[in-house]
C-alpha cells in the first residue's frame, strides 16, 4: 500500500462523509482502513449537539474503527471554549439538553434570563421567544455570544432541518454577531481543534468532506489540500459556482485512490484541472 508520506494527517467529516442518517456510507469502513495504513486519520465534526465521546461510540456502532480522542465536535469546541471561563459563570444555552448538561458539569451556572454572561447558540429544539428575549437582552448587557457553528441545515431521516445557522441567524437579524464560532469553517476554531491534535502543520493536512461551505472552505482557510465527496449536502453543479475549491472532487470516500493521493502530494498545483483529476494546492512531500 502506498504512503500518503505528504500529509501530516487526514481530517475527516462525519455526517455524509463517513455515514448518512443511520446508515455508514458503502463502502466507507474499508476506504478508513485503507487510508489508516497510510496516514493519521482523525474527525472533525460540526455536530454541536453530542461531544465526542457519542460520536465515537456512534462511529464503532456502524462499524468504524476509531479511538477516543481522534473525534472533536462542535459541541466539544464550545466546551473548550467555556473552560476558560471561571466556574458559575452564568450561562444561557439555547442547546441540545446534551450540551447544557455538559456545560453545568464544568460548574457553571445554567440560566433562563438576561443575567447570562455567556449565551451559547446551537440548535435549541426547544426554543421559546421567551429564551430568545432572554438571549437578546443578556447579548445587550454585553453577555459573549459563542455559537457552534453556522451550519444552515443538516440532513434528517425525512430530509432537511435547520441546524444551529438558523438560530444563529434569529441573533444576526436582530443586529448581533456571535463573538467565537467553534465549527468549520471558522479558522479559529479549525487551527484550535488541530491544536488539540497537537497537529505541526495545518496546511499540511488533508480535508474530505461533503461540504464545500464548511469542509473545503476550512481546508482553504488553512491552506491545506481537500477532497470533495458527494455523498452528502454537495452536489457536482454546486462546485461551479463555489467560491470554496477542492483538490479533487470523487463521489464518495469508497472511491479515492490512497495511491494517486500519495502520489499528487508531491505536485504542484495546476490552474483549470480536468474534472476528476488530483489537483492539490501545495506541494507537500
Ligand atoms: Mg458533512
């Protein structure tokens, strides 16, 4: 097997990446052994709702191989985030229950009200307006808004929902920009999740994933190659248009050659590629 001896390691997605609703991608499990032999293999998820450690546990369900440690999630970013700050800081999650449960097990002070010094934004299924004036008024107060990610919509069992964006959105029409974002693509939040891979390099990575907002453009903002599977959210016609560009572009993770990848590491880049053809944006090896 050939050696992707180019990269420092490789940053998967999950969701439409490695796995789609309940069911792993075809042919995804042997394609992570494969690239296993050949380079470090880690996860980084915009999942705001569960950290890791339920990630880890829903990858080896499907029957993935993977080790606690290798997966960070949006969720896992926030807490980071939020240990900064001393405990019982008052805080208003408009989160998963998950999400808030791990927040108070830091020490902090779950609120309802303006008082919050921090209001954390993801995807709150049950957002009232109530918790929204709540968030509203404690943002004017000078509370630090820090939102998961900006994800528009993820895909559910009966298609689309509105991920944590929307609720992001709710914020920024009423004037108010989150101050931290802890997803792809922000680059903070991206150079902070490699950081606790204690990964060198940034740029010397490799992204896969579904998603050119988020998996390619945090690829880009770094530096580093990517490789676009369309398993997911993007489709072929969207990359036209995309401002956010892959090195290669397969249909999904079950199709990409370890070996042409080891062997474009070392290329230089080209303008205007042909469809379907390696194009890294650096020369790594
Ligand atoms: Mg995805």
């Amino acid at each position: 097997m050939s050696r992707v001896t180019g990269y420092e390691a490789i940053i998967f997605d999950l969701d439409g990446t490695l796995y789609r609703g309940r069911s792993p991608i075809p042919g995804a499990i042997a394609a992570l052994d494969r690239f296993r032999e050949a380079a470090r293999c880690l996860f980084l998820s915009n999942n705001g709702e569960l950290q890791s450690r339920a990630l880890v546990e829903r990858l080896r369900d499907f029957g993935f191989d993977v080790a606690p440690g290798e997966v960070i999630s949006s969720a896992d970013l926030v807490l980071q985030h939020t240990s900064a700050y001393p405990s019982s800081t008052r805080i208003l999650p408009l989160t998963s229950p998950h999400l808030a449960a791990a927040l108070a097990e830091q020490g902090h002070q779950l609120v309802e009200d303006e008082t919050a010094e921090i209001v954390v934004i993801g995807v709150d299924r049950e957002l009232t307006r109530e918790r929204m004036v709540s968030g509203l008024r404690a943002a004017l107060n000078g509370a630090i808004m820090v939102a998961t990610n900006e994800d528009p919509t993820y895909p559910g069992e009966n298609g689309l929902r509105p991920a944590a964006g929307a609720y992001v959105g709710f914020f920024r029409g009423m004037g108010i920009e989150p101050a931290f974002l802890c997803g792809k693509p922000d680059e903070g939040a991206v150079r902070d999740a490699l950081r606790l891979w204690q990964i060198a390099e940034p740029s010397n990575c490799l992204f896969v994933g579904d998603n050119l907002r988020t998996d390619i453009e945090a690829a880009n903002r770094v530096g580093a190659d990517s490789i676009l599977v369309l398993s997911g959210v993007a489709r072929r016609q969207d990359t036209v248009a995309a401002t956010a560009k892959p090195s290669l572009i397969v249909e999904s993770v079950a199709e990409i050659d370890v070996a042409v990848i080891a062997e474009g590491a070392g290329r230089t880049p080209t303008k205007d590629a042909p469809a379907g053809t390696w194009n890294p944006r650096k020369a790594t090896a």
